[in-house]
C-alpha cells in the first residue's frame, strides 16, 4: 500500500485546482463519475497525485454536496493504492473496520475503488484505489 492521491473537495474544479495549477501543478484529465455524483480533476504535483472533486453540474445533493456545506472546501479524503480493492476489504471487515462499501464502485477512469469510513481511522476518510490502467 502507497498514497495514491489526496482528494480536495470544492465547489468547482476550476475554484480547486487554481492554487495547486499555480502552484506548477500539471493537468492529467477530468473525468465526471455519475453514480457518485462528482466530476473529478487529477493534477500531478511532482511525484504526487491530487484529485480536485466538485459535485457533478452543481449538484444540490449527494454526500459531496453535504460534506461541502457542512465543512466547506478543503481536505476530503486520503487515496491509497492497493493491489486488490476486494482483498484489502476482506481483510479491513475482518479486522473489525467500519466500511463504506462493501463492494468496489468505478473510481476515476481506469480504477476501482471503495471507502473506509473516517470513524475506522482516525477521522479521516480513507479511499482504496485498485490502478487497472494510467489515467
């Protein structure tokens, strides 16, 4: 297991990348992932991944929507990369963890992913990330 990225949240994408985009941080792609109701924009900064999430054509609802108005924009969660999402819940639901999901959802192109709950954690939002393929 590695970090694969740190996932900020914003109210637009153009809004959450400007700083790192500043900063020298390269565009990869944006891709929209429907069924979470987020577009996504991937920003390599160096060696490190960040993913900038707004909720989808500005959506009123869906948990980004909420975690945006109850905190507002900022630090979402923390991606790490595993070689099997299915393994790795497995193991993390018989060690007792509060899981999210209990079956890997599409993530970003060319990964599957599935959430740990912030109560098994710590208090922090914990993203698995299986790369099937590059973005």
């Amino acid at each position: 297991m590695h970090i694969d990225h740190v996932g900020i949240a914003a109210w637009q994408l153009d809004q959450g990348s400007a700083f790192y985009r500043s900063a020298g941080a390269s565009w990869l792609g944006d891709a929209a992932i429907p069924d979470q109701g987020v577009a996504v924009r991937l920003l390599q900064l160096g060696e490190d991944l960040i993913e900038v999430i707004a909720p989808l054509g500005g959506m009123q609802e869906g948990s980004l929507h909420r975690f945006l108005a109850r905190r507002g924009p900022g630090l979402h969660h923390l991606a790490v990369r595993v070689a099997s999402v299915e393994d790795e819940l497995r193991r993390l639901s018989g060690l007792g963890a509060q899981l999210i999901d209990r079956q890997p959802r599409p993530g970003r192109p060319g990964t599957k992913v599935a959430f740990v709950h912030p109560q098994a954690t710590g208090g922090t939002l914990l993203e698995l990330v299986e790369l099937a393929e590059e973005f």
